[in-house]
C-alpha cells in the first residue's frame, strides 16, 4: 500500500545523505519533494501543510543544520511528525469493565463491516474472550446469511433469531444472550448505505441506546481515500466513532487514509485489514506502520507473525536439525507451509529492513504460485527422495516434474538452490531460533529499530 510513498521518501532521503552539509536550500528542496510525495499518497492537503510546517520549523533550528549527520537528522524529524499525526493511537481496544462488551462496527456498505465482524471475533477469541456476532442489516438481500458464514468459518457463535427482522430487537436479543449464556462480547454488524441517510442514523441511534456499547468502530475501506475519511467524520459528528477500522490495505491504496484519519476525524486507528483471510486483522501499530514507510523494515510484527505461526517445539527440533547439516526437502515442505500460515508474501518481504530498497525485488519477488510449484515438485517425490535428495538421478527427474506437473529445468532449478540453502541455513543457524527466540527476540528487534533511527 506505501510502496509508492515510501520509495519517493527514501529518494528524498538518499539525496540529502549526499551533502555534507545542509543548507536551508537543500531543505526546501527536500520539503517540495516529501510534500508532492504525501499529496500523491492522497494525504489531506490540510494535513500536508501542517506536517511540512513542522517538519520545517525542526529541521531549520542550527543543531541540524551543523550536525556531522544531517540527514540522519532530518528522517528522524520526519519519522517524529509522521508518528504525531497519529496522536496517541495504542492500537486494539481501550480496557473496559463492562460486560458484556459490545462493539458496534459502522460504516458505508461495501467498505467490509462483515468481515472484519468474523476477524475481529476470530482475534478477540485467540485472546481467550468468547465474541458473541448478530446482524442488524435486514435490508441487504442475504446479509444475515453471510454473517452467519463468516461465524462458521471463524468457529463464533451468532444470534440469529428465525423471523426477527427488527433491527433494535435483534442487537437487544444479542445482548440478553450473552448476559444470559456466559458471552464476554457482542459484535454488532450494523446496517450499511451506498450513502449516509437520516434512516440509517437514526436506526444507528437507536441500537447504540439500547446496546451502550464501549466501542464505535468506523470500518473504512482504505481504496476510497480521502472520501472514507470524510464518511468516518459524519458518521462521528451524528453517532459517535470511538476508532477506525481500515480494511484493504494489502491493495492499491496510497496510503493518504491511514495518514489523514487522525487529524481530519480526530479519533484512532485501532485495526488494519491486510487480506482476505480471517487471520489478516492487526491492532493499528503507528511506530510499526511508519518504520515500514521510510524503509526500515518492521521486524515486530514479523516475529509475532511468526510465533503464531511456528510451533515451538517443531521450531526446536528445525534449529537442531540445521545445526547438524539434516535440513531436508521433507523440513523445507513443511517450511513453505508455515511462511503460508504468517500471510501474503510481499508483506513478509515488506516488514524484513531494507529490503524495499534492493535493487531489483520489486520485479522479482516470489508469488504465492511459485510457492505451490515447488510444493508440488516435493510432493511428487518419494519419501526417500526428500529425505535424501542426492539419490534424484535422471530418470527420477523426469517422473517428479510429470508428477507435478512442471519441468525437469525446474526440478533441477529446486535441488540446485536447495542444496545451497542447507549451506546457508548451516551457517546462519536458521530462522526458527529467532521466530522461537520470544522476548528475546523482541529485545533484538526493539534494539535494531532504535539504532536505526
């Protein structure tokens, strides 16, 4: 989503690491170039204007301009104002005594409220909280239905009363099950429009005085730009927004949204939607979302995708095997799989620092195809071929590449890098130590962020 702002962020920065000294030229330089950059991502023009203000009144004062390391200097200035514009966002939500909580998700139809209903009940269980979904939306034509869809698949429970089609008593009769039935939260899937109407408000007014739920979570669809972030504002002029929700941002959005939400609605950010899958819903991290946009990577999240996603006990026995040179076609399989369970590939490259910038990925990163390919060429082999890979002579080349469906070059391709993989893991001593490494890995990771900037 900020591949674009981030590349044009990174040029600014690369060409004031080029002066030896700056000079209030140089800054200005500098300034057109980030302001036409935020303008581009689709940030609010006002919010541009105030942020290039301040940017500018910091990077002016003498201490930056006589620094040894004034470009270093200046990406943190703008690393501190990009941060300020998301205020004092924690991500997630803020703590409550009530219980039941309920969430009431709002929001413009299409822009994902059920979706995000299914993962924010799916996270809101893993943190051992039992979520409890009802519709509200009697108007669309089988929305209660795809709730209860999304229900299944995520494994939550949903009130769903046969024959009620009366918005306010549907979220009531929700609220009195959970009360009833031991439910820790309700989630309430409002009703959307194409536009927002007085219907729809006061049918919003109505379900939140019967409710009075602890959150008020706008879900904006990030590709709208600008035009969600102007929805949230009426919607929490005439109902209330506690946090916003932006979904889609694994797409092509500029990224203007997540930058303009804060200072334009004057509410949170507290989730991001970066897929389809249930699993793709975070709490709104501003220091992670920021370290990713000027480049330096966003190894937090990268290692608590990948605690959930590896097993300990398994990452134990990968660390051992690498260490004693028996890393096989079988450990690289299972491998493959995991990196699946952690998400979309570009956005596992994307968090690694620095590797936005290498000359050449953009073009060549690998895609969830190539993944299943090589997937199929070690399935296609035997057991014993995948544990012992130098017995693949010619003719069992051919078998494996009909077997799956591709070519002997490709098969050759695969055993050629994976034996020079198990060198390399031998000598780096393998990712699962850090993935399995816990706080420790952490600190790691909160040590290189501060260092870098």
């Amino acid at each position: 989503m900020f591949e674009s702002l981030s590349t044009r962020l990174q040029d600014v920065f690369k060409s004031l690491r080029g002066q030896g000294r700056l000079t209030p030229e140089n800054i200005e330089a500098a300034l057109r170039e980030i302001r036409l950059a935020l303008l581009e991502a689709d940030v609010n023009f006002k919010v541009v204007k105030a942020f290039i203000d301040r940017v500018r009144d910091r990077a002016m004062e003498q201490d930056v301009l006589q620094s040894l390391s004034p470009s270093q200097q200046v990406v943190r200035i703008v690393r501190d104002e990009m941060l300020a514009l998301f205020g004092d966002a924690q991500g997630g939500l803020a703590d409550t005594t009530k219980r039941p909580r309920v969430i009431l998700l709002l929001g413009l139809q299409g822009a994902g409220k059920t979706t995000t209903a299914g993962k924010l009940a799916k996270w809101l269980a893993k943190q051992g909280r039992h979520p409890l979904l009802v519709s509200t939306d009697v108007k669309r034509p089988a929305a209660i239905q795809q709730l209860n869809l999304v229900a299944e698949k995520a494994d939550v429970r949903v009130h769903d009363p046969a024959g009620q089609l009366d918005p306010v008593a549907r979220a009531k009769g929700a609220l009195l099950e959970a009360t009833n039935k031991g439910f820790d939260v309700v989630i309430v899937d409002s009703a959307g429009r194409l536009h927002i109407d007085d219907e729809l408000m006061t049918e919003l007014a109505a379900i939140k005085a019967v409710t009075d739920p602890s959150d008020l979570l706008y879900v904006a669809d990030a590709m709208t730009g600008q035009d969600a972030i102007k929805s949230a504002g009426e919607f929490n002029r005439r109902v209330g927004v506690t946090g916003v929700v932006l979904t889609k941002l694994d797409g092509d959005a500029r990224g203007g949204a997540a930058l303009s939400v804060v200072s334009v609605v004057g509410v949170p950010i507290a989730f991001a939607g970066s897929g389809e899958r249930l699993e793709d819903l975070e709490p709104f991290h501003p220091e992670r979302v920021v370290s990713r946009v000027l480049g330096m990577g966003d190894m937090l999240s990268l290692i608590e995708r990948a605690e959930a996603a590896i097993d300990q006990d398994g990452a134990a026995r990968l660390e051992e095997k690498i260490r004693s040179n028996e890393f096989t076609l079988e450990d690289f399989r299972d491998q493959l799989k995991t990196i699946r369970k952690m998400g979309p590939i570009e956005q596992i490259i994307g968090m690694i620092p620095g590797m936005s910038s290498v000359k050449g990925l953009a073009e060549n990163k690998p895609d969830e195809k190539q993944i299943s390919r090589v997937e199929a060429i070690i399935g296609s082999m035997t057991a014993e071929e995948r544990r012992k890979q130098h017995i693949i002579n010619g003719s069992r080349r051919k078998r494996i590449a009909k077997g799956s469906g591709t070519s002997v070059e490709e098969v050759n391709r695969l055993l050629k890098q994976f034996v020079q993989m198990q060198k390399m893991l031998k000598s780096l001593g393998g990712m699962a130590g850090m993935a399995g490494g816990g706080k420790k890995a952490r600190r790691q990771a909160m040590q290189m962020l501060r260092d870098r900037h």
